[in-house]
C-alpha cells in the first residue's frame, strides 16, 4: 500500500475508499491533487471539522497536493448529512463573513502557498448558476432511488427532508466534477457521513468523463473517508457542556481549549495525540506509556500549539500550572477585574461565582458550594451566605476562585 495511505491509516483516518489498491497505485506514480470540503455556516471552525484537515496535511507532507474547499455556494443550502433538522438559513452577507473568516483560519493551519495548497470556494459555481441547465446536463445522471439509500437521506426522511436539502448530493458531486475539471483533483477525502456524497461525485465524473475505461484514466476518481471521530463515552468529541470547542479564541478562549484536551477520557488520550498532532507514532505511545495525566497535559499542549501556535499554548500551559498545581503563571489564569471599591463593600459569594462565569447563575452557585465544590484560593468555602472582603485576598492582592476540581478564574481588584 501507499505509504501516504498507510500513515493514514495508522493514525485512524480511514474507514471506506471506492478503491484502495487503485488509489494507492496511482499515488505511487507521483502526486495526486485531492480536496477536503466546509461550508461556512458559522463564523468559525470548530475543533471536529479540522479531522480532515489533519489528513490533508499529512497527504501534503507526504508530495500530495491538497484543496480546501469553501463551501460559500453550498452553505446557502446546508448539508443534510449527520443532521436531525434543516439549518436556518443566513444570509449571503454572513456567510460570505464566514468564508471569509474559516479561509484565514485554515491558511493559518495549512499554510496555503498556491501550489501544494491552496483554497476555493464553489459560490465561483454555483452562486450563478441555470438551474435548467444543471438539471439537464448533471440531474439527469442522478437516481432517486439510489440516493435514497444513503443513511443520510433515510435518517432525515424519518423526521421530513425539503427538497432544497435533497439537492445537496447533486451540488457537492457537482463540487468534485468541478474540481476535476478546473484542477485535475482526482480524491475527495472526509467524514464518514460524507460516504455518499463523495460517491456521487465518484460516480458523476465516472458518466460524465467516462473514468472507468483505460483510455480515459486521466478522469479516474476516488473517495475515502474517515471513521466519524467521538469520544470513549459515545459522545461527539469536541463538544462540552458550553457547546462546540471553536478555534476562534473569542468563541472558545485558548485556556478553555487547552482544558478541554487535558480534560479528555483517559481511552481517548492515545487516539486523540494520532488525529490531532503531528508527533510521531513510537513518541506518541511511549508518551501514552508513561503517567496519563503527564500524556493529558502533552495532548493538550501539543493541539494548542498546532491551533494556537507556540506564544499561545505556552501561556495556556503556565495558566493550567498556576491553577493546578501552583508552579505557573497565574496571570495566565481567565481573569476578571472588579473594582476595590466593591471589595470593600462586600461581595456577595454566589455573585462573585456568577460574575467570573463559572456558575451560570447564583443557583448553580448555590449548588456548588452546598456540595462542597467551591474554593477561595484553595480553602473550600461552604456557607451560600459568604461575603467576601479584602481578608480573603492572597499574597498578590488577589482572589482565585475554584469550580469544582477544573475550573478556574483569578479575580483582580483595580
């Protein structure tokens, strides 16, 4: 086998390819253009849609040449894969925004230098285009019935799928024949949800092209996808209490995002450091060998620094230290600032907790201190009626407030 799909198989980006041994043949015979798709229906990724993306980079540093591929043309419709309901619709304003916004967020990760990779975005297609013309010429290569099959269509048929949403097949098979043609893209990789929209766009180039036949191997197609990525609970990974784990720092700040890895399951740690670092395999099981909550804080440190980059994962582990374990940089700690006037009136503690938002309200509060989860600068503290004042302050003139075993805010008084 292909020693790009042999990595990849390795670190568990591989559940289903049209053809593997044609595949492999055809990468061993120099580099093969491939793409990965996203429709910006929000303004920033989260840390699930990056999977392929992860792939795209090992099949770059293995001499592939990869496409990411902006949906701004199909997210006007939205992707009915994996979903129980359609998606409200946006604007076109907001989701050329998004685009926008998920392009510099993917330069960044990638690095697109327009040769061994580089963007596209299928509104360039699809925003103008004669819906009479594509029903004739692509609609007519399409069978109801087939798409039918799909679990993606059988689960929503169960709940109502519209019309606009049963388009969706026809418009991302469109996307892979567009790219064949403008690009010589010859492999669409993503989740195994996608299974039969890459298919679709298999078979599409294969009527319209006549891939199949040795005298046009030039419009050969494939697809391979990956095992959809959850956690050892059954869970989605990448979600928690508050929502998706975003890499926009705004939506999900760096110190929440490095808590989130070093806050994974146990059985997750060694699979997580495979899809989601670039460490080689031997360090990462010698890593996952020695002491778990070490390897946690390697995880951790190491998707920080691929997302967030160096500068930023370096505060997010001195912050964890300072909560942890009292070793690091508690200015790396979330913060907030209240005035010493309110200091010296008193703060309610329930306030206090709802205030530095690790309680969602002062009920939660309440509940919290009463089952002993609450902490002020490491002293549990277990009257709801606590007022705090300027005597509960530390060393540095400052509060930190625990939530639990995990979360943590440092209060600064001005």
């Amino acid at each position: 086998m292909n020693k790009a799909l042999e990595t990849l198989k390795a670190r568990g980006f591989y559940a289903q390819c049209t053809d593997e041994k044609g595949l492999s043949d055809l990468m061993d015979k120099g580099p093969v253009t491939f793409y990965v798709g996203c429709d910006p229906t929000g303004p920033s990724l989260h840390i699930g849609h990056m999977v392929p993306f992860f792939a795209l980079k090992h099949l770059r540093q293995a001499g592939h040449i990869g496409i990411a591929l902006i949906g701004g043309g199909t997210a006007r419709i939205g992707d009915p894969s994996g979903k129980t309901e359609m998606r409200k619709m946006i604007s076109y304003e907001q989701i050329d925004q998004n685009a926008q916004n998920i392009k510099a967020q993917l330069d960044k990760f990638i690095g697109f230098d327009d040769k061994t990779a580089f963007s596209d975005n299928n509104k360039n297609w699809l925003a103008d285009m004669n819906y009479i013309d594509f029903l004739r010429d692509i609609g007519s290569c399409f069978s109801v019935n087939r798409m039918l099959t799909f679990e993606a269509y059988k689960q929503r048929l169960e709940r109502g799928l519209s019309f606009i949403e049963f388009n969706y097949q026809l418009l991302q098979a469109y996307d892979f024949y567009m790219l064949h043609q403008r690009h010589g893209c010859a492999l669409q990789i993503g989740g195994d949800d996608q299974w039969g929209n890459i298919t679709a766009g298999v078979d599409l180039i294969r009527r319209k092209l006549g891939g199949t036949t040795e005298l046009n191997a030039e419009h050969q197609a494939y697809g391979l996808t990956f095992p959809l990525i959850t956690r050892s609970d059954g869970k989605k990974m990448g979600k928690t209490e508050k929502g998706a784990v975003f890499l926009d720092p705004s939506l999900t700040p760096v110190y929440d995002f490095f808590q989130y890895w070093r806050n994974v399951a146990d059985p997750d740690v060694e699979k997580f450091f495979k899809l989601f670092t670039f460490l080689p395999l031997d360090e990462i099981s010698a890593i996952c060998a020695g002491n778990i909550n070490e390897a946690k804080e390697r995880l951790a440190y190491e998707v920080t620094l691929v997302i967030h980059g160096k500068e930023e994962a370096d505060k997010a582990l001195a912050g964890a230290k300072a909560a942890f374990s009292g070793e690091g940089d508690k200015t790396q700690m979330p913060s907030i600032e209240l005035s010493k006037a309110e200091l010296d009136a008193g703060i309610g503690l329930l306030n206090l907790y709802t205030t530095a938002k690790l309680t969602a309200s002062n009920g939660d509060a309440r509940r919290l201190v009463q089952q002993n989860g609450a902490a002020i600068n490491g002293n549990t503290v277990t009257d709801v009626k606590y007022t705090v004042t300027s005597k509960d302050l530390d060393s540095d003139g400052e509060i930190v407030l625990r939530a639990g075993k995990k979360k943590f805010c440092r209060v600064v008084f001005k």
